[in-house]
C-alpha cells in the first residue's frame, strides 16, 4: 500500500462574501491511496483562517501521513487527532479503497439515484440587490429553507431583507436560518436576536464568537430565536471537554462540519452527546469539492436526519471535478446517468 497528496485550488465562479471577508479561492487537499489495481481518494478540506489544523506544518503531517499509510486508519487517525481535516481525509481514502467503486462509501437509496436530501440555499453576503437577486433564485429553484450568511452590511438592510422575504412567504412556505459568523458582540446579540425573532426565523448559527461560553449559555437560555453552534465545535477534541461545552451552552442545535472536526468518527461523537441533551444537529459542508461533498452527502444520508443539510456547495467552483451530484428543486440528488471525472 502506498499514499501520495496533492494540493488544489479551487477558484470560486463569484467572489462569495462571509463576516470574515471575500474569498475568491479555497485551497484543498487530496490523499490518494494506491493497492494493487485499486485506489482510494479522500479530501482534506482545510480552510484557511477557520480550520484548527491551519498551521505552518500541515504539509509536513500530510506527507507523514501518506508515508505511514501502512499504519492502518485507526493508528493514524489517532496520531492526527488535532488536524481534522486529515483525519477525514484519510478516513474517505480508505473507505474508498475498500469499496468496488471508489465513491460510493455508504451503500444507500441516495447513490442508487432512488431517494434525495434536503438542502438549504445558501444566501451568501453581499449588496442588498446581489442578495435580493440570490434569495429570488433559489426560491425560484424550489428550495423551501434557505439560509442567510448574515453580519457583513448594515444589520437594518439584513432584516429589510428578511421580511422582504416573509411578507411574501410564511414560514410554512419558507424555513428560514441565517448565520452571523460570530459577528455580534455579546453585549449587543441579544438585542439583534430580539429583532430577527420577530420574522420566525428557524433558527441563528454563531450569533457571537467561539470560545465565549458563558456568554453564549446565557444566550441560549434566554434568546427568543433557537440557536445553533458552529465554530463552537472547532478544536474540542477530548470526549470530556465536548460534554462539558454542550453542558454548559446548551445549544438548541449544533451544526456538524465533518473536514473541521474529525471526520464520520468526530461527527458521530458529537451527535451522540447531543442527543444524550436532547439537542438537535445537522450536517454542512465546508467548501469541499464535489470529492468531500460526495462523501459527506453519502454520510449525511446514512445518519437519517429529517431536517435540511447544508450540502449545496458543489456548483461554485469553476474547477470543480465533474460528479453525478446534482441539485434539484432544493434537493441534493446522485444523477446515475453522470459520470465522475476526478483528475488532478
């Protein structure tokens, strides 16, 4: 068995804006591994600025990784347990290595091409009329949740434009989300959740900054508007430390990002202690290409989670790898009738 990694940059079609600035490109990773006449490829979706693992030698334990890949998956991923986005890279490289077709990883109705997963549209940040212009698309789309990056322009045009929304559609027609990014201060959140209540919104993901959890317990206890943890999650790697963060915050939601924290293996752990509190979750991609989205859609399927997934992000890239991934009337279908074309 051996094990080679690659670097790719993907060049997003439009600059997409977030509460931390433009991003024009996103650098990803892959690891291929090789055995006999199979092979196995796995993303490491490393985001630069959010990711835990953004660090100056995250090329130097890539290529240690590759060159122990006799190590096994278990040893590894142990070895690697603060650089989540190689643990879930290796993680996909092996279970695409053990399958017959090297992405299909979790035999389902979704990659039979006989069932679909609900998505959100994401509303990326931006002028008043770039937003306006996305929100008329995916409705028109047939996305019936859509989700608002929230936080970058002026807060009164934001709500303009979510009641703009609501005054044509209710809740029954349109679920709401919007994502602040940790934008809000704390002293000045629970006054702008008091406002975006008034729209029966679904819920607020990162309303104030990680790392701030007794702000953010208070938050949750006393915020008109469910909300939901995200960044929160980013480098809690002991089972303690995740226990006592739900503990102490008790979310309403928490939002699971397989690239930046540990893979199927750290999802699977934090839905577990969630539900042990009766709270609820949900799965994002985190601008993967259509490699990691594949794998993660395929284990978004297997986990039977009846709400919206935030897996839409296939289509922004202009040098995507072609895949049978395809978005239709606010679902995420597996289209038999196309091919993959991965390349590097």
């Amino acid at each position: 068995m051996t094990a080679s990694y690659q670097k790719h940059i993907l060049e997003f079609k439009q600059p997409s804006g977030t509460s931390r600035g433009i991003l024009q490109t996103k650098e990803t990773w892959f690891i291929v591994i090789f055995e006999k006449d199979k092979f196995g490829v796995g993303e490491c979706g490393l985001f630069r600025g959010l990711s835990i693992d953004d660090r100056p030698d995250f090329e130097e334990q890539l290529k240690w990784a590759c060159d122990n890949i006799d190590l096994g998956l278990d040893k590894l991923f142990s070895e690697l347990v603060k650089l989540p986005s190689i643990q879930f890279g290796l993680e996909t490289a092996f279970k695409s290595l053990a399958s017959n077709n090297p992405f299909h990883l979790f035999p389902s109705p979704f990659i039979d091409g006989t069932d679909s997963i609900p998505i959100n549209g994401l509303i990326w940040m931006g002028s008043e009329t770039f937003m306006k212009q996305q929100i008329k698309e995916k409705i028109e789309a047939g996305f019936t949740c859509i989700k608002m990056k929230i936080g970058a322009i002026d807060f009164q045009t934001e709500l303009g434009l979510i009641k703009s929304i609501r005054q044509e559609f209710g809740p029954k027609d349109i679920e709401i989300r919007v994502d602040a990014n940790g934008a809000f201060s704390a002293p000045e959140a629970m006054e702008k959740l008091k406002f975006l209540s008034d729209h029966q919104l679904h819920s607020i993901e990162q309303p104030i900054k990680q790392g701030q959890w007794q702000e953010m317990a208070k938050l949750c206890e006393q915020t008109p508007l469910p909300i939901a943890l995200d960044e929160e999650l980013i480098g809690v790697f002991s089972v303690t430390k995740k226990q006592k963060l739900l503990q102490t915050i008790n979310p309403h939601y928490i939002i699971l990002k397989p690239s930046l924290i540990g893979g199927f293996q750290g999802s699977d752990l934090w839905i577990e202690l969630a539900e042990q509190q009766n709270i609820g979750w949900w799965i994002t991609s985190a601008l993967e290409s259509n490699v990691g989205l594949n794998a993660i859609a395929q284990y978004t399927y297997s986990k039977h989670s009846q709400l919206p997934q935030g897996l839409g992000t296939g289509g922004l890239f202009t040098n995507n790898f072609d895949s049978p991934l395809q978005v239709e009337n606010g679902n995420l279908h597996y289209n038999l009738n196309i091919g993959w074309n991965f390349k590097l």
